[in-house]
C-alpha cells in the first residue's frame, strides 16, 4: 500500500507507526508536550483523521514511550509526569481509533522510565513492559493481561547497567530483550 505524504504536528518527535485494525495508526510525542495518535485508513489513505491527544500526563517531549500491537489492539506505555514519576499505560482498540478518541490511562507511580520497550505477547496476549531508569541504573519488567490486570508487579531484572537503545520481544510468556550500552550490545531472557 502506498500512502501519500499526512502533515502530523510540526513539534512531533519520536513517530511510531503501527497497523492496527484497518489502520495506519501513527504515535508521536509533540512539545506540549502530549502523546498523540493520528489514524489514517488503510483503505481511504486520501482521508486521515484528526490528531488525537492519548495524554498530556507526559515526562517532556522527549519522553520514553514505545507501543505494540496484537490482535488489533494497540498498547502503549510511557514515562508520564506525575509526581515522583511513573509508567503510564493504556489500550487503544478499533473502537477508539475508528472514532478518533483515546481511553483514560493508568499509572504505575513511583517509577520512571529513560528508554522503553512494550511487548505483546502473540500466544497470551499478555502486555510486556520494560523500562530502563538511568538514575538506577536499572531493568524492570512488569507484565499485564490484554485486559489490564496486573500479572507481574514490577521485577529489577538487570542491575548497573547503561542502556543506550532497548527493544524486547515476549513469546510464550517468555520475554527477550536486548540493549546497547556504549561499548557493546547485551541480551537476556
């Protein structure tokens, strides 16, 4: 498919593009700073709709945030600005991007996220987070269902690290991660 060239905000950093249920459906951080959606159909390329605000509860325009998709459902997490920081999340379904709306987010509070990565299952469904705090030094994963139900609270999985680019990958409830520090690249399981 082949779509012409969409305006998003000039202030957009960090774009994200995903296919989610009939849907071009691209993410990016502007300088409100907001986390914004913008859904352009696949089918109709000629008439993208609007920019959609998913959160103004963002860190800075250079926020961490990452997103995944599985079974038409699109997961996003992201550094939020909530006092003594946190890991906001949330669902964004066929419903809301055909109707140009976002839902309500949760928070994971207390944390704070420097890089990203989110998983989705595509055997469980289940919803991988992983950050990586500079200030720690830290890895932590937290899992949740594709229904937003905690399975696991947040769990340190590497420790006295630097991490300069994060990505995972979840199988089987198993997930894979990899990071690049400055001097080499790193996995785990």
């Amino acid at each position: 498919v082949i779509v012409r060239t969409t305006l998003i905000d000039s202030t957009a950093q960090s774009p994200r593009v995903n296919i989610v249920a009939g849907y071009f459906v691209i993410t990016y951080v502007n300088t409100i700073p907001a986390l914004k959606y913008m859904a352009i159909p696949i089918n109709n390329p000629f008439n993208p709709g609007p920019a959609v605000s998913i959160s103004t509860q963002v860190s800075a325009a250079t926020a961490a945030y990452d997103c995944a998709v599985c079974d038409q459902v699109l997961a996003l997490a992201w550094n939020g600005n909530d006092v003594g920081g946190a890991i906001r999340r949330t669902l964004l379904t066929r419903t809301n991007i055909a109707a140009n709306t976002a839902t309500s987010s949760s928070a994971k509070a207390l944390f704070s996220a420097d890089r990203m990565s989110v998983s989705v299952d595509p055997v469980s469904f289940n919803i991988f987070h992983l950050w990586y705090n500079a200030g720690g030094s830290t890895l932590i994963v937290n899992i949740f269902s594709a229904g937003g139900t905690e399975l696991l609270a947040q769990q340190v999985i590497e420790t006295s690290v630097t991490v300069n680019v994060l990505t995972a990958y979840a199988a089987s409830n198993v997930l894979n991660y990899y990071f690049e520090n400055l001097n080499a690249y790193s996995f785990g399981a």
